[in-house]
C-alpha cells in the first residue's frame, strides 16, 4: 500500500508540477488540471475495464488478452489473492501505473491539444494500448511467455509513453508561434519540486 500511494504521488502533485514548471504561464492551471483529470478518468477505466483486460485469464487468448470476468472488479472479494496479497491491494497499485503512463504522454502535446480530445485520447489509448501490452508482459501474455522481465515498467510504462508521446508530437506538428516566438519554461522551480 505503501508503494501504491508513492506512485500515485509521483502524478499527483510529482508530474503535474514537473509539467506545470515547464509550460508558459498561461498554460499552468491547464496542466495541473489534465494531470488531474487523467488521474480521475484512468482510475474509472481501469476499475472499470482495464484491470481485467490486462489481468485476467484469456484462456485460448491468453497470450494476447485478458478476458472481460473481473469487469467492475467482479470477482475480487476481500479474501481474493493475487501471489501472496489481497488482489484488491494488486489492483490498486497497478492502477497507479495506468495513471501515471497516459500522463507522461501529456509532455509531448501540453499547450497543443484541447482538454477534451486530451481525455478521448487518454480513454482509448488505455483501453487499447496500455491494458493489452500490460497484459503481454505483466499478465501472461506473449511476451511474459518469451521471458520479457519488467520489474519497474521499463516496457509497460516508458516504452508505451515513449512511442505514444512521439506518435502524437508528429501527429500534433510544432506550437503555434514556433520557432519565431520565445517559448520559455514558466517556472523552473516548479519543475524541481515536481521531480
């Protein structure tokens, strides 16, 4: 539990800072709140439908998907364990991941994308990108099958954000203003803290 809440903390205020340092001023409120409300959406969808996706048992699909039985956290009662712990407190903590990788994609189109095309996006990219590759390596899938071993989120949560945050910096093109207008960090501070 205790590492549930220090991952939580490092979106809420850790990234939300760390971004809010870095954009322009005008844009600080809107960053702090999309980390928010990332923080918000991403605990729906993954209660929701994520969890299951990336945790549950797919039978013959196994190696590619989880299935839909722990919908809602079906199924996961107060005695219910996964390894040697209460699943509910696995759930959890593997809900602080699917906050914090579509936030740190929020680096790549800050200042560029409108709030809500930011939530579509986050919505659709956890329930068709993030649940699925957790479940390849962290579910049973394929890759866990290849022996893929991700202790700390190297492929789930780097690489997934890495590869989202270029695809949509290409996609989105350059800030209005730039190269011609000065852009400069707000404050740099902030950033520190944040980190």
């Amino acid at each position: 539990m205790t590492s549930t809440a220090l991952v939580l903390l490092m979106t809420i205020p850790g990234l939300s800072l760390f971004y809010a340092g870095l954009v322009r001023s005008k844009n600080v409120l809107s960053v702090l709140m999309q980390c928010f409300a990332i923080t918000c959406l991403a605990s729906v969808v993954w209660f929701s439908i994520g969890y299951t996706i990336a945790f549950g048992d797919g039978g013959q699909l196994n190696w590619i998907i989880g299935n839909l039985d722990n919908l809602f956290l079906m199924g996961i009662a107060e005695g219910t364990l996964a390894g040697d712990i209460p699943e509910s407190v696995f759930a959890m903590f593997q809900m602080t991941f699917a906050i914090i990788t579509p936030a740190l994609i929020l680096g790549a189109f800050v200042e560029r994308m409108k709030f809500s095309a930011m939530l579509i996006f986050t919505l659709l990219w956890l329930v068709i990108v993030y649940a699925p590759i957790t479940h390849w390596v962290w579910g049973g899938g394929w890759l866990s099958e290849l022996g893929l071993l991700d202790f700390a989120g190297g492929t789930v949560v780097h690489i997934t954000a890495g590869v989202a945050a270029l695809v949509a910096a290409l996609v989105l093109g350059n800030r209005k203003g730039f190269p011609k207008q000065s852009m400069p960090p707000h404050n740099l501070t902030m950033s520190v803290t944040g980190a």
